[in-house]
C-alpha cells in the first residue's frame, strides 16, 4: 500500500500529527510502559498491573508500535487468534527503559517540555520583543548555576551518557593532538561526563570541569563516583569574569558560546589559557544557508536567539576564531548531539606564541 503523499501541504499537516506522537511518548514514560513491558505482555496485562483502561492501553500500545518503539507478535493461527504481545524495541530499551545505562526518557520529556513552553511564548517574543513576559522564560534557558545544576543531574547528564561521551571520544580519537594530551579543559562541562569519558580514553590526561559552582559540584560527585579524583577536578565560576587556568593543551567547548555575554571576549580567554601549540575543539550549532539544513538548528534555538542567545551563522564562528588568534582551524563537520546537529571546528594555538 502506497502512503506516499505528493501534496505541498503534507509536510505542514505532518507537524500537526506529530504532536500526537510526542505526547503518546510523553505518556508512556509518565505512566512507565516500557519498563513494565521489560518482558513481553499483552495489553491487558499491562492494563491490570499499572491499573489503566485495557482498551485504550491497547490503542497507545499500538501507536507506540507503529512509532518503532514497540515491537508486536501475533498469533499464528487464524482460527483462534490472541492479542498481540508486545516487547520493546531496541531503541527503547536502550533509551526509554530506566534500567537501562543509556536511559534518557527523563531528557527527552523536559526537552518537550522546554520547547512547548517557549513556544507559548512565541507569539508574544516577537510582539513585544527580549522583555519580560507574562510567564518566565523555560528552565533550561535561564543561565543561572542553580538551574542548569539542577540540569546536569538529570537530563543534561542522561543526554552526555546516551550520546555526547560517545561522540566526543570519536571525534577527539580524529584529532591528532589528543594521543599527546596531558591536560584538559572541560569548558562549561555540566556534570562532567565527557571529561571523565575522555579521561577513561586517555589515561595520561588529567584536567578540570569549568562551569557554575552549584554544577561543577554535581560534576566533581561523578568525577568522584567514577574514581577519576586523582586526575580529574573541577572549577567553579562565572566564565565572564573567573579564572580558567593556563597550560591546557585541549580545551573542550561544547554549546557554551551560545550562553555568554561577549563571543569575542570568550574565546581570546580561551586563546589564553592554552599552552602554545593547543587544541580547542568546539562545538556549536550553526545555521546553514540551506533551509533543509537549517530546519534541523532553527526550531530547537528558536526561542533562544528571540532572548539575544548567540547562534551564529555558518563559517562565523570559524573567522571568530581567527579574529581571536587561533589558527589551523578546521571543520570537522557536523555530529549527532542531543536535538539538533552541532558544527565541530578545531583551533590551535600557535606553537611559537609570544603572549
């Protein structure tokens, strides 16, 4: 059967069922579907054990189904046929069980969350502009140490598990400096996990996590936790105006311009507190000039650029960086982070510098 629609509008008409979609996930994780179905079970099973209507637990089953999260087996006889059973699909016990290592359904749900919130507010940003609002901004785009501490808990910490350690580990593994790393700068690290992942990866490397005080406490209970104490540390402070440290030969910086006061300013800092002859490696999103391209950062950055959040335009944070005095950059291209694709520039500082 061909589903396959030519209209001009099916793409827009598809937003609208999407929605229907998301909040199918947002209740199953609410009401703990997937981990009730660890083992396979039928729907009335599941309706008795968690106490909701067996009809209409069968309808959101199948959608999740239908959505790939599920998994269903039938009856093979068509004389006495059986509810389907359903189990999860991988996808789902890898991210939506709680069980799981890679758990990140908390995540997911406050991403939704965040996003339908500044999207109420939408109408109103673009009457009235950057000022108050009638209802406060959503949690995760108020820069202030208690909140994003508060995030690095739970879903910035299952975001870095489920997907940022991985992928920083294989693009710092395509940078030849990192094998001779001694030490790191984790900038605006959060709860520490990719400084630890990357630490487990190079066994020589020893460095800190900068970020608020409230979040670089949460980051020094993980450092602790994975037994990394005696190489990794943490600073806490305000980027704007603290210390960073000297000497680093890598500096990670990952979706922190976005947050700050002054790009420029930033970024000599950084400049600064590398050795001569070290590695930034940073990673932002950028907005392509290709709508198809840009359609993946605009909607997830929306709501922060109408705030003065910085997402810069593709190839601007490159010649930043040259204005800044780094030299031999190079775009890695984009990686898969959490929401939306990031742009990976590596930047060096000179070998030979005077300052």
């Amino acid at each position: 059967m061909d589903f396959t629609h030519h209209h001009p509008m099916q793409r827009y008409w598809s937003l609208a069922v999407a929605s229907v979609q998301a909040d199918a996930l947002d209740t199953a994780l609410q009401l703990g579907l997937f981990d009730a179905l660890a083992a396979p079970a039928q729907a009335d099973e599941i309706a008795q054990r968690l106490g909701l209507h067996p009809a209409n637990t069968a309808h959101l089953l199948e959608l999740l189904w239908s959505m790939e999260l599920l998994l269903r087996t039938t009856s093979a006889s068509t004389a006495t046929p059986s509810a389907p059973r359903y189990r999860l699909a991988p996808v789902a016990e890898r991210c939506m069980a709680k069980d799981s290592p890679t758990h990140c359904g908390d995540a997911w749900a406050y991403r939704l969350r965040s996003l339908r919130h500044s999207g109420a507010q939408m109408r109103e940003r673009v009457q009235r502009g950057q000022g108050p609002l009638a209802q406060p901004p959503a949690p995760h785009l108020a820069a202030t140490g208690a909140n994003w501490a508060s995030a690095a808990r739970v879903q910035i910490g299952q975001e870095q598990r489920a997907v940022t350690v991985q992928v920083a580990c294989e693009l710092l593994a395509l940078v030849p400096e990192f094998a001779g790393a001694r030490r790191l700068l984790d900038l605006g690290g959060g709860p520490g996990w990719v400084a630890i992942g990357l630490a487990q990866a190079q066994a020589q490397l020893e460095g800190a996590v900068f970020d608020w005080p409230e979040t670089a406490a949460v980051a020094r209970e993980n450092i602790e936790g994975a037994g990394l104490s005696h190489r990794l540390s943490t600073i806490g402070g305000d980027l704007d105006q603290d210390d960073l440290g000297a000497g680093y030969d890598l500096v990670w910086c990952s979706s922190v311009l976005h947050f700050v006061p002054d790009v420029a300013a930033t970024l000599r800092k950084i400049h600064a507190a590398l050795r001569p002859g070290g590695v930034l490696v940073c990673a932002h999103a950028e907005v392509s000039t290709a709508p198809r391209e840009a359609a993946a950062v605009l909607p997830y950055y929306l709501a922060m650029r109408m705030m003065g959040r910085h997402v810069t335009a593709e190839g601007e944070l490159a010649l930043a960086l040259s204005h800044a005095g780094f030299e031999r950059i190079e775009s890695m291209g984009a990686a898969g982070f959490p929401m939306a694709p990031v742009q990976v520039l590596v930047a060096r500082r000179a070998a030979e510098d005077a300052a």
